[in-house]
C-alpha cells in the first residue's frame, strides 16, 4: 500500500505535467480493486496510475549491527 507522502509526490508531479489525477471514489473502491488514480489530459482519460512504496527492508543491518567483528550473519 502506497503511502500517502508517495501518493501527494505522484500527483505533484502529473499535475506538473499538466494531467489531472482523480482518486475513486470510496463507493468505486467498495466494489473492488482499482488503481490509485485515473489520470486525465484535458476531459480524457489518459492513463491510470497505481504508486507503489518502497519499505525499507532493515532486518540485516539490525544482524550486523548486533555481530562481532568478523561473524558471518544474515539467514
């Protein structure tokens, strides 16, 4: 799930572009799956975006911070 810092990145960008990014409506993502936003040049639909996150993974430099000099670590 996107975070909400990505989201406002992404739609500052399109909306730099001169693209109108829409979210659904929470009726529309009631009904199912759906992108994060439809993107519109002027009254037509362009594309639609989906924004992904990147989660920092920190499991090994916590391994590595907790081994002794030399330890081989990871799983």
């Amino acid at each position: 799930m996107p975070s909400l810092e990505d989201e406002d990145l992404v739609l500052k960008i399109l909306t730099g572009k001169g693209l109108r990014p829409e979210r659904y409506s929470k009726q529309e993502r009631r009904r199912g799956k759906t992108p994060d936003f439809r993107v519109f040049r002027g009254d037509e639909l362009a594309c639609y975006c989906e924004v992904k996150s990147i989660e920092e993974d920190t499991w090994l430099d916590k391994k590595l911070e907790a081994a002794d000099p030399g330890e081989i670590v990871g799983g």
